[in-house]
C-alpha cells in the first residue's frame, strides 16, 4: 500500500506574513492527521524571503503537540550547522515527550546563503559538509549508537535517554547522501523535486551499499515530490506557475513571496528565464487527481519506492489544502476521525 506523507517548506506568500505561514504550517498539519498522511515533515531555511521556518525542532514539538497519532519530524535538519550532541537531545526530548512518533530528517545542505551560513557558524567554518559523516556518526552515536572506543566525547549521553529513540533518516538528492544513509543503516528520502533525473540510479545505490544496522535491518526509501492537485488539471497547472516565478526571483536574489498565478502568468519572461522556469517546472506533478496518481505511481514503481513526502508552495492556502485532500481520495488513505 502507498503510504503519504508532507514536506512542508511554510511559504510565505505575496502579501502574507511569515507568521501567517507558520500559523498555516500548525493548520495543515492538524489536516493531514485528520486526511490520514503517514508523516508530517517540516524543513530549515534561513534568513529566506519566501520561506518561514528556521527551527523545524520548535515546529514538530507544536506539531506532534496538536496531533494524536501522524509521524511528525524535521525534513530536514541542516547538520552541518550544529553540534550533533545538541541535535541529539532536542529530538531526545522530543521522542520522551511523543514517544514513537518522532522522525529526524537530516540534510547536507546549508539551508541558508553564505551570510546566513557564516553567521550560523559563528565563527566556525560555515559550510563544513566535509565534517558531515562524522557528524551523522556522532549524532548517531549519542542517540542510541554509543560513540566509539576512543572518541573524545565517549562518556557523554544525550539526555533524556529512553528506550526508543527518534527515526534518523538521511535525506539528499544525490548518490552521496544516499552512500551515507546506506553505510549507516538509515532510511533515506530522494528529493525528487530537487532532481528528477536520478532516482532511480541513486536508489539503487543505497540498496546495493546498504548496510543493516540496529536501526534498520533493510533499506527503507521514500520519494520528495512537488504536486499540485485540483478537478481541473488546467487549475492545478496555473498555480503550479507560481512556483516557477518565486524559485526564479530566490535564484536572482530578490525579495518576495510566493506570488499569485496570475502574476506569475503575465511576468515578461526573457528566453533564459523562462528556459529556467520550465526547467523548474519540469520537477512538479501537477494535474488532475488522477493524472497526479497515475505519475506518482509510475515514479515510484521506477524507483522501486512505495512513500511519497508530497512538497508544495502555493499563494492560496485553500488551494494548498485541496491538493492534499485530492491526493488522499485519490490514494484512498484513510481518513482519521
């Protein structure tokens, strides 16, 4: 059975606040229990224009605190920012407080520009993705692991401890996330909507290098793919437009969110924009409940996957809601009372 899920960026639309985004983020959560979503992931970016949440650690304790039964979790933690011990007990404390529901996304990307990144750091190398697999080793080590003979932090524990323990999974859109994920055991997510040229590839990878761990005794995978769903495939078409124009203004620096479809349909594109902007849009699902379903399907059976973590940016929170209700009558989830 296909299992769903949500990757909620909480964008900040045209004319809206970021504190309407976050308020959005608790509101769709709260839907998604209710339409039967597996997992409800939220993700890191900061000092960003469009996108409002910077601390997915304060985000899913709201969260899984308004919520019963959904998997709630970061998608994810940008590591390389942050101590791994400090990681550890945020989502330690988190997996005391809602034990058995917690999910601990992480990622290699800055989730920042160098000014956000070099003030993240303070101090520090801003950018040290070279440090990234020991830093997986050692949160992986202070959540449950145990850090190995030798290691300068050998006698420290992540408090609170517990019998269970957060699920880590490794998240990327390249094959060196996935080697990471596979060497230590973990789940691991390809963010289609990132790259939508190498999943199959880069999934195979994992499973051929995967090794089995205390944690996961064989590989688990999931798709991140961008959807917009409505009756009327042309609708759905029209607002996914809007991501087009906002991923292009992110890419040239400008300020601003997500715009309406309108705008976004009547912006004078130039020929290099707008190659960019269809190549952006060529990374999102977008149509029909049916015709959303059908290509869903055909990139999971490609990519030997049956979880999908659904991302989606749009001006109109109502329409965001309906392709997350359209999607779940469609895959015939079931509701939650």
């Amino acid at each position: 059975m296909t299992r769903l899920g949500i990757l909620d960026q909480s964008p900040i639309r045209s004319g809206g606040t970021a504190a309407d985004a976050i308020r959005e983020t608790v509101r769709l959560a709260e839907a998604a229990e209710r339409l039967g979503y597996h997992r409800y992931w939220v993700a890191e970016h900061h000092s960003h224009p469009g996108l409002a949440g910077p601390s997915p650690e304060l985000m899913v304790g709201q969260i899984a605190a308004r919520t019963n039964k959904i998997r709630v979790g970061a998608g994810g933690v940008m590591l390389s920012h942050y101590s791994p011990l400090k990681v550890a007990e945020n989502f330690r404390v988190l997996e005391t407080l809602y034990p058995g529901r917690i999910d601990l996304g992480i990622g290699r990307a800055p989730g920042a520009d160098r000014l956000a990144s070099r003030a993240l750091a303070n101090g520090g190398n801003p950018l040290s993705v070279e440090d990234f697999p020991r830093k997986v080793s050692d949160l992986l080590g202070y959540l449950g692991d145990g850090l190995e003979p030798g290691h300068p932090f050998e006698s420290l524990r992540a408090m609170p401890d517990g019998e269970t323990q957060p699920v880590t999974w490794l998240l990327g859109s390249s094959d060196q996330s996935a080697i990471l994920a596979a060497h230590f055991g973990c789940p691991f997510s390809f963010a289609h909507f990132i790259n939508n040229r190498g999943a199959a590839q880069v999934l195979d990878i994992y499973r051929g290098n995967f090794r089995p761990s205390p944690r996961l005794t064989a590989p688990e995978a999931s798709l991140g793919v961008f959807v917009f769903c409505s009756e009327d495939g042309e609708e759905a078409r029209r607002h996914a437009a809007s991501r087009g124009l906002f991923f292009l203004r992110t890419r040239m620096g400008e300020t601003g969110g997500v715009p309406s479809p309108e705008e976004a349909l009547s912006y004078p594109y130039t020929e290099m924009e707008r190659a960019f902007v269809n190549d952006t849009l060529s990374r999102t699902i977008a149509g029909t409940p049916e015709e959303v379903k059908e290509r869903m399907l055909a990139l999971g059976e490609e990519a030997g996957v049956d979880e999908f973590v659904v991302v989606n940016q749009c001006h109109d929170f109502g329409f965001r809601l309906k392709t997350y209700e359209l999607l779940a009558e469609a895959f015939g989830i079931e509701a939650r009372g």
